[in-house]
C-alpha cells in the first residue's frame, strides 16, 4: 500500500480552495448582473421626466414650471369650491387637464412671454400655487390641508384623463351657474360648435349666485351703452331669446343691441336679465351667472348631489364626448419638444 505523505495532501486541499474561492466569489455577481436590468427598469421609470406646464403669473410677472398634475390640482383648487362633491371636484379635473392638454397640442402661446404656455387669469384657467391656496383658505376660515387633500383625490381619481370628440380634445368651457338652461356656442361665439349645445340645468337654482340684482342711473346706462331712455318704465323692447333662454338681441328706445353687449359693457352677472326704469334709475335683474357655454359647475355639483358620477355630468353638458387616456398625445407632445 502506497502511503501518501502529509504535505502532498495539504497541497492537494490548497489547490482545490484556490479554484474554489473565485468561482464563490463570481456566483453573487451573476446573481447581480440577473437583478440589474430590473434595477434599471424601475430606476427609469422613477426618473422618467413629467410633463411640464410652464404657466405665467401675472402678479409675479414670472413664468411658473411645475407638473401637468399639479398644475390641474391648483386650477381645480382655484376655479371651484372645495365643499362641492367629490363628482364634481372630478370633473373639473377633466375640463382643466383638457384644457391643458389642447393648449399644448396647439402649442397655443397667443401673447405670452417666451416660455410660457398658460396664464394663471380667466383668460386662461385660474392657477393658484400650493402657498397661494394656503393663504386663501385660511383667510377664509377654511382646512386649508383637508381641502388640498380632497382636490388632490379629485385630480388623483381622473389621472391621464381628457374629453375628446372625434379624437381631438375639446374646448372644456365651463362657467358658475346657469338660468335653468345652459347655452348654445354660436349665442356667445362665431361657431357652433356640435358638443357645446343648450342643455337643461335645473339643479342651479340651488346656487347662491341664481339671482342677481343691480341699480345704475339712467345717465350711466345711456352713456354706457351710447343709447336714449324714452320716459317709460319700460327699457327693453323687441326682445329675441337664445336657446338657452337669454337675450339674444333687444331694442332700448328704437336702438337694437345684443344681450351679450349688454351684458358686457354694463358688467352684468348673465344675459337673462329683465330692466325697469323708475324715475332716475335702472333696477336690473339677472338669472345665473357666467357665459352659459358648456358645464355648470353648480349643475354639476347638483348633479353629482343626486348620484350621478364624473363621467355621467360630463356626457351629460358635453353632447358626443369621450372620456379618453391622453398619454399618446403628450407622447407626441414630449416628441415635439
């Protein structure tokens, strides 16, 4: 029997951990190289960059860049009460990100500074930032964090949703509160436009701001509309009516004039209006408030009052629309840039 000595065994061991040891080494590595591609996966889609909406604050007179969602939380904030529905809150989100989305399609700028996409005024949709929302709501005694919160559900519930019809985003009009009724495009707008057609909303005569009441002189009311009061009570005649039950046209003392220019020059709440002279003045009386094209935020809020959801109220003041994924246009919008 051969007798192996003790040195040649111990070299024997010595050589065996010598191949061992990077093999042990290498397997964690592999291990490593098989989980990296699903690191970097969620690594790029944590970073990928969000879609940015540059808007112009008119007071700071600066151009404000921030997210395409938080910049539809701060308009839903701004352009409608926190108290109303969560349904409601909801579709407002809609009709802004609309708004939004179409602008940027059209790469719209009309007479903005360099860089700037939107205003934060009426012209546009009214913007707010978070420290600015703050400040309102609790001036006005208000939870100014349960408030954020329920407009962020809001926004959070109808992420990545706009209106379309026919495929392209709509013109999301949207006003306070209607007359009963809301109004046809062509009564305030040169087209008329298929999807924003008079509807009926009766929910608004809930709304604080159905009724309105005003007193100008007589003076102020002819020199304003460049007109003659005759010595009558009463001031409107020849009335013509919209579909939408306002005053499409009207002639004061043989001089005719449309209701919207009435309603503009003398700054008046809505186009329903009724006018009494009594002595040296001129008591005026209005139905609802704003434009009247398109949805009624109050009508929406009833609406959503009485169980009817997001999508229902805005199929329902928006003929023909869809509720549609944006993501395929701000893919091409993100292209563009």
């Amino acid at each position: 029997m051969i007798k192996i000595k003790p040195f040649i065994v111990l070299g024997v061991i010595l050589f065996a951990i010598t191949l061992l040891v990077p093999t042990i080494l290498v397997l964690p590595s592999i291990q490593d190289k098989k989980d990296e591609p699903k690191r970097n996966a969620e690594s790029v889609e944590a970073t990928e960059p969000a879609i940015e909406v540059a808007v112009y604050r008119q007071n700071k007179q600066e151009v404000e860049k921030l997210d395409l969602e938080e910049y539809v939380v701060g308009v839903v904030a701004s352009e409608m009460p926190a108290k109303f529905e969560m349904e409601a809150l909801k579709a407002q989100a809609l009709t802004a990100r609309t708004y939004i989305v179409k602008r940027m399609m059209n790469q719209e700028k009309s007479d903005l500074p360099e860089g700037a996409l939107v205003g934060d005024t009426i012209d546009y949709q009214v913007y707010n930032n978070q420290e600015e929302l703050k400040k309102i709501w609790e001036n006005a005694g208000y939870d100014w964090k349960k408030n954020m919160e329920k407009i962020e559900e809001a926004v959070a519930a109808t992420k990545g949703q706009i209106l379309t019809y026919k495929g392209d985003p709509i013109d999301a009009t949207f006003f306070s509160t209607s007359n009963g009724y809301t109004e046809n495009s062509d009564a305030i707008w040169p087209n008329s436009i298929s999807y924003l057609q008079s509807v009926e909303s009766p929910w608004d005569v809930n709304s604080p701001k159905f009724k309105g009441e005003v007193t100008i002189t007589v003076n102020e009311l002819e020199k304003t509309l460049g007109v003659s009061l005759g010595s009558g009570s009463e001031v409107l005649e020849d009335v013509k009516y919209t579909k939408g039950k306002r005053i499409a046209s009207a002639k004061i003392n043989g001089t005719e004039i449309s209701g919207k220019d009435i309603r503009e020059k003398l700054n008046l709440k809505s186009t329903d209006f009724t006018m009494e002279r009594k002595g040296d003045a001129v008591y005026i009386a209005t139905k609802g408030y704003g434009h009247g094209v398109g949805m009624s935020q109050y009508g929406a809020n009833g609406m959503a009052a009485n169980g009817k959801t997001y999508d229902e109220i805005v199929k329902y003041y928006y003929k023909g629309v869809e509720v549609t994924a944006s993501d395929d246009m701000l893919t091409k919008y993100t292209a563009q840039k």
